[in-house]
C-alpha cells in the first residue's frame, strides 16, 4: 500500500498514518518529525506551540523533533543539533529492518549533507521507523558511522506530550534517580521526591532511568507510558509562565499543556567506529488510569504492561 504524502499548507511534505481503529499520526519529511499522534477518539496526544514556525530553516516546536548530534549547546553546531530542521528523504532500504511498505509505517533517512560537513565534519546515515499500531508510536532511531574514523554523539527524542493541565500531572519511573539540573548550573542531585509533580520551572537529566517511565494526567484520566531502549537517559522539561516568555515560539500558555519527557542518551556519548551502527527504540503508549483513592497504584502502571 502506497504512503499517504500530502503538502500542507505552508508547502511542508506531510506523511500520514493512519491503522484500522482510526488512530491517526502526521511525519514531516523536514526534521523527520511526528507532529501529530491521534488516538481513536481523534483526541491530539502530542502537544505543538500555538506559536510553531513551520518554516525552515527554524525547528518546529511540538511533536517529537530528532536531536542529533547533540543535545543541547555545545560548540559551534546549533542547539540540539542539525537533523530537526534538514530535509530528510524516505528510506527505501531500511536493511538490516525489514521493510514495512504499509500506510501504518514510515521509514525516513538524513545523511551528511556539504553544509553539515562543514560545522560537524562526519559521515553519517540517520535512519528513523515511525509505525502506528492501537494506542501505540513506536520510533526506531539508527544511527550508522559511514566515515573512515570513530565519532561520537549525543541524541534525544524530544517527546512533547499533550496535558489537560501540567499542575495536575505525576510523573513516576524516575524516583531515587541522580539528575543534572539544568537550572543549577548541571549540578547534580538524587530525586527524593516519590513522583515528580510541577509548581515550577522543570529543567532534568534524569540518568540511569528504567526502560518505563508513566506521565499521569489526573484530569484526563489518561496515562501515557513511554518505554524505551539504548536511551538511558531522560529529560523531563517544563518552562513554567516565566521562561515560556522568553521562548519567542511558544504561546505564553502554553506551558500550562504541555510536558516534555525525552528519550536520550547524554551523560556518556555514544561512540561508533566505522561502519559500526547504533539502534536505539521508544513507545509511547497511552492507557486509561483509573482510580484508587484518589491516585493511582504506579506499581500496577509500571508493571502491569509487558
């Protein structure tokens, strides 16, 4: 079956997804960015700024851009890196992954590029699987070493998830973690906290973290769960009133709908000696929560899926 390619209307390349119980996702070709996840009810799972410039050369603030080859600010590439806001193409040999020619899955590529060589001056393939099933998006990131010398990265996939209303929403998974803490100058601290809820600025690197992490919206009763494998890390992110000000492409409310938790692996770069590659895999996953006096029992949220 043939993909979906549509051009919206500010002349970007879009991919749809769509699976048989109506769940829906949209995948930019610039950035090789999910910038829509619907579940069957048609409700938006994914959070995009009122105020996204969905033009190049800018980064699209929503959905679930791609950090390569860093994440952050570091030196002279841009912040989070090049691949968000390059054209990819679609990925017609995702060998050693089987192909997936059907309207429920996308495989997408970026290599080095002239202008690219220039700030970061390494040969590479970026390849991305983006497959939509019943309540699930799964992204495979690989990452492929095609110079004739080692280099090494830093990635993430910024997960920005769509919240009734961010004062009321836990996140569990993470408890007993050392972070750094980016408002502290990346000093680092352990949670001590039994789940991290905001009434503030969030700026972590979560270290070690486990292959489950639960976001628990306490108004939508929904809870999202983000499984993922060779990110070890996770940033967890929210500007709060003060920052999103500052944010020129965020709307000043926005901060109060939105959670950012990305899969990531920063602390230890990966290093890939020729040729070699680097796989790395997230789910997200959305389920209903119920209620047990009033919160839910993580350990049935973190356990309970398999």
């Amino acid at each position: 079956m043939p993909l979906n390619i549509v051009h919206d209307g500010n002349g970007l390349p879009r991919i749809i997804l769509t699976e048989p119980t109506g769940s829906s996702a949209e995948v930019l070709l610039y950035g090789g960015q999910v910038v829509s996840w619907k579940n069957e009810r048609r409700e938006e799972l994914l959070f995009m700024s009122s105020k996204a410039i969905w033009k190049p050369p800018k980064a699209i603030r929503g959905g679930i851009p791609v950090c390569f080859p860093q994440f952050g600010n570091l030196g002279s590439l841009e912040q989070h890196g090049f691949a968000r806001n390059r054209l990819w193409s679609l990925d017609n040999d995702p060998s050693p992954l089987p192909p997936t020619n059907n309207q429920s899955s996308v495989d997408l590529i970026l290599k080095s590029a002239e202008e690219d060589l220039k700030t970061w001056p390494r040969s590479f393939e970026l390849r991305l699987r983006i497959s939509l099933s019943a309540g699930k998006l799964t992204l495979i990131p690989r990452i492929r070493n095609t110079d004739s010398k080692a280099f090494s990265f830093t990635f993430a996939l910024s997960n920005y998830l769509s919240v009734s209303d961010i004062s009321e929403v836990r996140v569990e998974g993470l408890e007993t973690l050392d972070y750094f803490d980016n408002l502290a100058r990346r000093e680092r601290f352990t949670e001590q906290a039994d789940a991290i809820t905001f009434d503030g600025e969030v700026n972590r690197v979560y270290l070690d973290t486990p292959t489950k992490i639960a976001m628990i919206d306490h108004e939508k009763k929904r809870t999202f769960v983000l499984r993922k494998d060779g990110m070890p890390d996770a940033v967890v992110w929210n500007p709060w009133d003060k920052k999103t000000k500052t944010v020129p492409d965020l709307g000043v409310e926005d901060y109060k709908t939105m959670l950012c938790v990305d899969s990531a692996a920063i602390e230890t770069p990966i290093v890939l000696k020729p040729f070699e590659e680097w796989k790395g895999r997230q789910e997200l996953s959305t389920v209903s929560s119920s209620y047990c006096s009033g919160q839910l029992d993580p350990r049935k949220v973190l356990h309970g899926f398999h």
